[in-house]
C-alpha cells in the first residue's frame, strides 16, 4: 500500500512521540508518525499511555508555538480530534467533549489524549485515539489499571470505525488548521468552541497541581484557556495546569 509522503508508517515503536523528537532533523512541518503496535506510550508529567489493539497512536509534527500557549494547542488538538472523529462517525450533539487540560471524551469516558512537546524547531503533538478497542476483551485479559466507567472506544457508537488512514488525513487536516490559526493570533476563534464543549464546567472536581489538591466546582475556561475552579468559600481559581483525579460527569447522552 501507496502511503502519503507526510506518513511515517512504523510497524512498532516505544513512542511516536520519542521516534518524532529524536528524527527531528529528517522530519518536516506537516510529517505524522503512526505505530499500529506502541509498546511504552507516554502521557502527561511521565504519566503511561497504555496502548491495547486498536489504539490509534501517531505524533504530529508542526511549527513551534511560544511555550505560554502549549495549554492552548493542547485543547486546540483536543478539538481537532473531535472535529476528526465527527466527520468520520454518526455521534449525536454532545456526545463529545473536551476535558482539561488534554482529554476528549465520549459520553462522559476518555476517548483520546493529547500530549505536545516541543523541541526546537518544531513541537511534536501526540494522540492516542480509542479507535477500535474491545475494552471488554482487553480489560477481562489485563489489568491495566483501568475500568470500563472510565474508558471509551469509537466501537461503542460505531461497528465500523473509520480506517486508520482516513482518520489520520482528517486529523491532520483540522490540527493544521488550528495550529495555523493560533500562529495568526486567533485564539479567540477557537474559544467558543472549547467552552461550549467544556464536559467540567458546572462538574464537582478534585484536581492534583504537584504536590497540592484543590477541589470545587468546574466554572469554565477563561480566555487564556486556563479552568476556572470556585472553591468552596466562593473563590475563583484560574489553573494553568493540573490532573483532574476525580470528576462527577452528568450532562452526557446515555448518561
């Protein structure tokens, strides 16, 4: 099979996006790196990606954005995904959303995360897609930490989810454009839509920041995208970073 030139096509690898940051020097601006089998994925803060059959695992390479906007093409990639996902699968409004810092879910369960790296001169973004995972094989034979409360697959809406290649072009196709409009300054563009898929806003939260928990309640982005967490004596946090360890979903279909 004839594959585009921008494809790197790799049978099995550690990390796409370790692969990507070490072959900078041959790669170019547009270059997508894709392995059916990744053995030692890597997620945010040296956190494991855990990648069964089925994961789609690729690492997209594009110009360096300032580093006080890597938050921003994180859920600019995050609604790049989802926008890919939509085009390629029949989902009902809502049934995707955006989770700070760098999650798309399904119904309220994570379907896909975003890390990005930079790297002068280029910044690497990674994603790991749930594309056709049987979470119910996986999780009877491995014990990955995991539960099906937590995990989605493009298999629980779709019998037939979208080709690898088809998915990757579409992906491609949006994060490009996301990335063009940050460069351009046009974040505010992209706002609306993030808020508007924002699954914490209105969600009782516990966040982990290094060695500090906060908890209260999700009160939105603000328009630097940072989350906006009200405590309980009525104060309003911006966060730039953090790990939501725990979350209470409940506006989603099916639940």
């Amino acid at each position: 099979m004839a594959y585009p030139p921008w494809l790197h096509w790799l049978d099995e690898c550690p990390s796409t996006n370790t692969w990507a940051l070490q072959s900078l020097a041959r790669l170019q601006p547009g270059d997508v790196i894709y392995t059916p089998r990744q053995t030692a994925g890597r997620g945010r803060e040296g956190r494991a990606w855990y990648a069964p059959p089925g994961v789609l695992t690729a690492s997209f390479v594009l110009h360096p954005v300032a580093a006080a906007h890597l938050p921003q093409l994180s859920l600019a990639a995050g609604l790049a995904v989802i926008h890919a996902v939509e085009d390629t699968v029949p989902l009902s409004p809502g049934t995707l959303g955006i989770k700070w810092p760098n999650d798309v879910v399904l119904n309220g369960r994570k379907l896909a995360g975003v890390l990005c790296e930079p790297s002068l001169p280029w910044v690497v973004v990674g994603v790991g897609l749930n594309r056709a995972v049987d979470w119910h094989t996986v999780l009877a034979t491995a014990t990955p930490n995991l539960s099906l409360a937590q995990v989605a697959s493009l298999l629980d809406v779709t019998p037939h989810p979208p080709d690898v290649l088809t998915v990757l072009s579409t992906l491609r196709r949006y994060l490009l454009e996301a990335h063009s409009l940050l460069q351009q300054g046009g974040w505010a563009k992209l706002l609306p839509q993030l808020r508007q898929r924002d699954v914490l806003n209105g969600c009782p939260l516990v966040i982990h920041m290094g060695q500090q928990t906060m908890a209260g309640v999700g009160a939105g982005l603000d328009d630097q995208g940072r989350l906006l967490l009200q405590g309980a004596d009525g104060t309003i946090h911006a966060l730039t970073a953090g790990h939501v360890v725990r979350w209470e979903p409940s506006r989603f279909v099916g639940d």
